[in-house]
C-alpha cells in the first residue's frame, strides 16, 4: 500500500508519501512541508485568508515534490489521503479539493482523514504500539487526552475547557512582548529565570476528571506583570519559568490519573502514552511527563519533532491504517465497506475525533 497525504489545516502546507508493504515493513517515502510562520508572525498569530491563500500557491508544487522525492509515479498510489477537518476551513478546502482531483484524475480511492486521527496515530508509524494506549495531544489548537482503542475508535477523556496550552503559551509569549510563535520563545527566556520568584495557581487541579484550564494561568502571569512594571528581562524570564512550571505541573498531574484511568479500563496491559502537537517539543514539560511516566511504571513515547506537529506524513500514515484494515476485513478489495470516501466528502471545521467511529467507520464499530 502506497498512500500519498495532504495537510493544510492550521498554518502548515504539508504533501508526504507512506508505504506499507507485504511484509508489514512501513517507510516514509517522502515528507515535505511549507511552514507558513513567516507569514504570519507580525500579526503574532495565523490569519486564515492569509493561510488559505499560501496553501493554493504552495500545494501543487509541494505534492510534486512529494512524489518525485518518493521516487514513484501517480499510477504507484494506491489512495490520496487528505485532511477533511477539523481546522481552518479555508486551508482545509484547498487540500481536501486538491486531492480529490488527483484521484478524480488518476482514479485512486480518496481518503478524507480527520486531522486529530492523523496525531493519534503517527505513534504507530514510528514505534511498535499496540492498542490500546493514551494519547495526549498538546499543539496551538487542542489540549486533550485520548484513549485509542482501535483504527476508528478513540475516546476523549479530557480536554480543556478554554485555552489549549500551545495557544496559552502563545498569548503568554505576546503579553510579555517574546516574539511568535510563542512556546520556543516561552521555553528559552524560562531555562534563564527562576520559577520560584512567582507563585502561579494550578487551575482545576482540585477536580476530578482530566479537565484542564490554562487561560487563568495566562491571566495571573499578566496580573503579576503589571504589578512590576517596568518589567525588566529577568522579571520576563522569571515569569516564563513559573509560567512553564506551572503547566508542567498541571499536565504532570492529568497524565498520573489518566495513567489510573487507563489501569481501571484495561488491567493487564500496561499503560503506555504517546504525546503528539507542538508543545510536545518542551523539553521541561517532556521531563515532568517521563518522571511521571516512571513513577507510575507506564512507557511514555514521543515521536519526532517532525512528526509531533502538523505534517503530510501523519495523513498518509491514517490513511495506510484505514485501508490495511479494509484489506484485513476483504482481501480482495482495497474499498468496499465504506473505508474509503466519496468524492462528496465535505471539508469540516469541527470534528471532534470520537464522532468518527459512527461517521468514518459505520456505526458496527
Ligand atoms: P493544531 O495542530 O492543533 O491545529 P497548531 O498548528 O498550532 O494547531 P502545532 O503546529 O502542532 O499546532 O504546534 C504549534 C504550537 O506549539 C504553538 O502554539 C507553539 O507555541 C507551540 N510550541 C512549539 N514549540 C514549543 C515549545 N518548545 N514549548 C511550548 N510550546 C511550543
Ligand atoms: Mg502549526
Ligand atoms: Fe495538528
């Protein structure tokens, strides 16, 4: 199986080539990736006609390279898999609509991925991971946790209930005057500060469940900043670094009962957590979760940076194990029982992952 992925969802345009052969061997072909940040950075955010744009300048070229870098020709695919959501719906329609004609065009299967699959299961890309485990996913745009079960069926266990961290540590970034994006900028001025100089609160912390809340923390740092004005660059270090500490903590602390969670669900099997989404690039809140990992005798896994954030190949990845499982059910056909997609498949700005069973899969899942 040959799959050729397409991602242009937030601010990344991204076109990969993933192959599966006989023998279960798995290699990425191609990987390329545009990265927008430039575009957007004197606005200190993504702006989404801006993204949408970029995306229909850049795709085509990009998938061209895609193939050409994987060494194979558009009659070598077996699918074209796209994400259809959820995200901004600008990018999303160009990428969705741009695979769709190269399948239109060559004939193959189209395969509308939801981009958050994509995440939950790049893990199994690049490690040995069997099902079930915990994913958390932490980027600009989600902060939750995830009990993959099987191929098409997740379950979200928690989630925060305002600001995803990534998006926290952007706006933390911008108050403080740090340049966009924010995290790297946030994670550099902490490793100078001292976390202690501040006291943060750990929002939400007292509550059962694996909610989380972040914009409180945002709003503190902002409150102890404007008690200090003029805020001086060790005051804006010291702040980043109760501020990183602060989140470290609170993540440290859902991943120890989502580790419990997973224990009562599935008592023979030990608990393993993948962390996906740009945050996952941190290292002080990577440290906090290995502690806690080890503590809690669970394996934690975290792909490459590469493949954390938004890429192609996370898409081609989806769209393999989609069709793999078609494939198991029916040796013979590559499609058939609903697995891949109708060309009247519609992009989606909202799409939340554990309606997908019923949406992608069928309701028999
Ligand atoms: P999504 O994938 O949810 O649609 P996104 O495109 O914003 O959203 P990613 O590209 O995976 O997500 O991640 C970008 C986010 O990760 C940004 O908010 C950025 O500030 C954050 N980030 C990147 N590096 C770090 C870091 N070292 N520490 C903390 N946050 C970071
Ligand atoms: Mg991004
Ligand atoms: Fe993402």
């Amino acid at each position: 199986l040959t799959v050729l992925g397409i991602e242009t969802s937030c601010d990344e345009t991204a076109a990969a080539v993933v192959r599966l052969d006989g023998t279960g061997e798995h290699r990425i072909l191609s990987n390329t990736i545009y990265s927008q940040i430039h575009e957007h950075e004197t606005y200190g955010g993504v702006v989404p006609e801006i993204a949408a744009r970029s995306h229909i300048q850049v795709l085509d070229s990009l998938t061209q390279q895609a193939m050409t870098e994987a060494g194979i020709d558009w009659h070598d695919l077996s699918a074209i898999a796209a994400t259809a959501g959820p995200g901004l719906i600008g990018g999303v329609i160009v990428g969705l609509m741009t695979a769709k004609s190269i399948a239109m065009a060559t004939n193959k299967p189209l395969l509308a991925i939801n981009h958050l699959e994509g995440h939950a299961l790049t893990a199994r890309l690049t490690d040995d991971v069997p099902f079930p485990y915990l994913l958390l996913l932490v980027s600009g745009g989600h902060t939750q946790f995830l009990l993959v079960k099987a191929v098409g069926d997740y379950e979200r266990l928690g989630t925060t209930i305002d600001d995803a961290i990534g998006e926290a540590f952007d706006k933390t970034a911008k108050l403080l005057g740090l340049p966009y994006p924010g995290g790297p900028a946030v994670e550099r001025a902490a490793q100078k500060g001292n976390p202690s100089r501040f006291k943060l609160p750990r929002p939400l912390l007292d509550r059962p469940g694996l909610d989380m809340s972040f914009a409180g923390l945002k709003t503190a740092v902002r409150t102890a900043a404007l008690k200090e004005e003029p805020v001086d660059e060790d005051t804006v270090n010291d702040l980043c670094a109760a501020f990183q500490a602060a989140v470290a903590d609170v993540i440290g602390h859902r991943t120890e009962r989502a580790f419990d969670v997973f224990r009562q669900r599935y008592p023979q099997v030990q608990p393993t957590m993948v962390i996906a989404g740009g945050v996952a690039a941190n290292n002080a809140i990577r440290q906090r979760l290995q502690e806690t990992a080890d503590q809690s005798e669970a394996r934690l896994i975290a792909p490459p940076h590469k493949l954390c954030t938004d890429n192609a190949a996370m898409i081609a990845w989806a769209g393999i194990e989609r069709l793999r499982l078609s494939r198991d059910e029916d040796p013979t056909a590559l499609s058939g029982n609903g697995i891949d997609d109708d060309m009247d498949e519609s992009p989606r700005p909202r799409w939340p992952l554990d309606q997908l069973s019923q949406s992608v899969y069928g309701s028999g899942k």
